[in-house]
C-alpha cells in the first residue's frame, strides 16, 4: 500500500505474527498544531511529522490498522450467525420513507463493489467514494453517494466521525469475505 505495508508470518504453523511497516509517515494526517510563516499557529490536521515525538501517534495509526486487519481475516471461517446475517444483508431497508434493496450476491455489480471495498489499503486504512469510483470507472460521484449510504445502512461500512472516510464494519468484513468465497470458490469452479 505505498510507503506504507503489513506483513503476516505464520511462526511454526502455531502463532501468526502481523506487523506494520511504514516507510514514509507524512501518508497519515493527524490534528497537530502547525506553524504558519507569519509566526501564528493553529491546531488543524496535517501530515505526521518525522520525529520522536511522533512515534506514539504512528504506533496508535498501526497498532488500529493491525488490528482492523487482523478482524477481516478472522471472519473467513466463522459460521455462527449465518442465517440471520444473510438476511440482515439482503432484504431491504427502510430510512425517511424510502427503500434501499439488499445486496445480491450474484449481481457482478454488489460483487465488484464488495471486491473493491475488500483491497487491503480500503480495510486498513479506510475509504472515500473517490477511492472506490477508480476501480470503477461506469459508477458517477451521485451513484457512488448511493451506493455508501445503502452499504452503511445495511451494516456493511461505517463512516468514521467528522471525516469523510469509510471502513468496513466487522459484520461487513464477514459479508464481504463470504460473497467473495462463495464467487471465487463455489461459482465460477462450478460454472467452469
């Protein structure tokens, strides 16, 4: 993902390790206070400087994106649930009067979405309708907005306050794992 990488080891087939790795730290914007060349300063996010005193803002950033990653890959065997979470996602909901449809697990559209969303760099880090439009290039900024609000309704994202970025929520990492499986390893074998 850049600059910036987790790694997996597997140690003796017993302990998995993860580990965050980052090599250029201004990536991440943080609130700090910031000097301007008029000799003012105000408290605004900025990018995370390259000091000692940074060290505890880069382990707090790496230690989430860790353990965001280490709760997606803990949903791919999970069974409990099921039954009430494949409805939860595809029967439709109702906010202010209008319907949002579920998600379809056999619609190429739902699934590219789903596999879009799922890119290492979206899960760790986070998401905007911007992202996800570049890997999609027939979706427009209005259908995008769309798209956000019916995911975030259904449980699937979570948009983290005060910013405009998204992540996926632990029940949608487990949504997503299980359509992509279902694609990848039942489907298209299948259908081959």
């Amino acid at each position: 993902m850049g600059d910036v990488s987790i790694k997996m080891y597997d140690k003796f087939g017993c302990v998995l390790r993860i580990e965050s790795t980052c090599n250029d730290i201004g990536t991440f914007r943080v609130k700090r206070k910031v000097e301007h060349k008029d000799g003012s300063s105000t408290e605004q996010k900025a990018p995370l400087k390259k000091s000692i005193y940074s060290l505890y803002q880069l382990f707090t950033i790496m230690k989430a994106a860790n353990y965001r990653y280490l709760e997606f890959i803990s949903g791919f065997d999970g069974h409990s649930g099921g039954n009430g979470n494949l409805t939860k996602a595809t029967e439709a909901v109702k906010e202010k009067g209008r319907s949002y449809r579920g998600l379809n697990f056999f619609s190429e559209r739902d699934l590219k979405v789903l596999e879009v969303i799922s890119r290492d760099e979206y899960i760790t880090f986070g998401m905007q309708g911007k992202d996800i439009r570049r890997h999609l290039e027939d979706i427009s900024p209005s259908a995008m907005s769309r798209i956000f609000k019916r995911l975030r309704l259904h449980g699937i994202i979570e948009r983290m306050e005060g910013t405009y970025k998204y992540f996926a929520a632990a029940y949608g990492k487990e949504i997503i794992a299980a359509g992509l499986t279902v694609r990848n390893l039942v489907l298209i074998p299948a259908l081959a």
